[in-house]
C-alpha cells in the first residue's frame, strides 16, 4: 500500500458528529494516521497478518488504516458506546478486513477478557488537569493485551517514557499532530503539537 493511496482512502472516513471532550475526542488526520501505519507496517513488520488492538479507537481512522496496511484483523475500544456503528461504517467504507469494535473503559474488568493481540496501536488522550496521566495508563494497559505497542505522546514527555521503558522503547519519529477546532471554547482554527511515535516491547528487547 502506497501512502499516496492509503491517505485517499483515509479521507473516507468520517469523524465525530458530536465529540465529547471529557473523552478529548479529537480526529486523528489521514495523513498522520498513514504515517504512522507505514512505520509500523513497512519499516517494522507489525501488521501484515498480524492481530491489531486499537485503543480509544474514535471512529476508526487508525483501524482502518491498519487493515489497508494487510492486518489479519482489528479489534477497535472505545468507552463511548455511541461511535459503534459509525466506527463499523467507516471501516466497511475503507476495508472488506475483519473487525470488530468493543465498548469498554481500559480500567474496567471487561478490559481483563479480551483476547492476547500480535500489536496495539493507540493514539491516547494526552490527560488534562483532571486526567492526568491518562496516556501513560493507556499505554500500560496496551501492554497487557499485546507484544508490542505504538503509540503517540507530546515530545516534551519523551525523556519521561525513555526512562520508564528503558530497554523496552524506540523513538521512532517526531510528528506534527494538528489539532482542528473541535469545540466551541477554542478559538484558533487549528494547533499543532510535536508527538513522538513510539515503540514499547512487553518484554525487554536483546
């Protein structure tokens, strides 16, 4: 799949119709999403007939381009019961993969059932005064179902997880992640913040 390609496909997908920010729901972009599936599938081997777990899986972008990506299947979670169908729709738009979307809170036992998954992929909330710290249990939580994790922090916490998963983690790319204007309270069109894309073993690498 060229990244070309996988992005027009992408620009299928639906977002929000209304977006809860007490779950920071914001859409992840196409491109964004392509690049971070083309590390994973092609410079890593990590979804070509692998078991993909997405975590706070919105309203599929990030599973949908796994399946174009060659995954064998994707399992998308989300707490909000209300991206259902619109998650399904847009993977069926995108996608004849096998999938299936799962409502649940990774901090709730129904997590503790689900099936071992070759990868996870997450693009976590980045915790707000509230919630802090949300990112980093999303992330710990991807590590119990999966061999292998990727995921997307704010760059000025790579030091904070390079300690943490010493020995377990690559930086594998500095993103821009534009942020539209989601809500009535902001008042720029658009931010961009600096994210990491990294890769967590469950286990310590050789």
């Amino acid at each position: 799949m060229k990244l070309k390609e996988a992005k027009w496909r992408l620009d299928e997908i639906e977002g929000f119709s209304h977006p809860k920010i007490k779950y920071e729901q914001y859409m992840t972009p196409s491109e964004l999403a392509c690049a971070v599936v083309h590390v994973m599938a092609v410079e890593n081997d990590d979804v070509q007939d692998k078991t993909v777990l997405d975590l706070g899986c919105g309203t599929g972008m990030l599973s949908a381009a796994v399946l174009l990506y060659g995954a064998a299947s994707v399992t998308g979670l989300d707490v909000d019961a209300s991206l259902k169908s619109l998650y399904e729709n847009n993977l069926q738009k995108v996608s004849e993969g096998q999938h299936r979307f799962i409502c649940a809170d990774v901090q709730d036992a129904q997590f503790n059932e689900l099936p071992q998954f070759d990868t996870a992929i997450i693009n976590p909330p980045f915790g707000t005064k509230n919630n802090s710290g949300i990112d980093v249990t999303f992330l710990e939580k991807a590590l119990e179902k999966a061999s292998v994790v990727y995921s997307m922090h704010k760059t000025s916490t790579r030091e904070y997880f390079k300690t943490k998963y010493s020995g377990r983690i690559r930086i594998l790319s500095e993103m821009q992640f534009e942020l539209k204007k989601t809500y009535k309270f902001q008042k720029k069109e658009s931010v961009h913040v600096k994210v990491d894309l990294i890769r967590v073993t469950k286990e310590q690498d050789k």
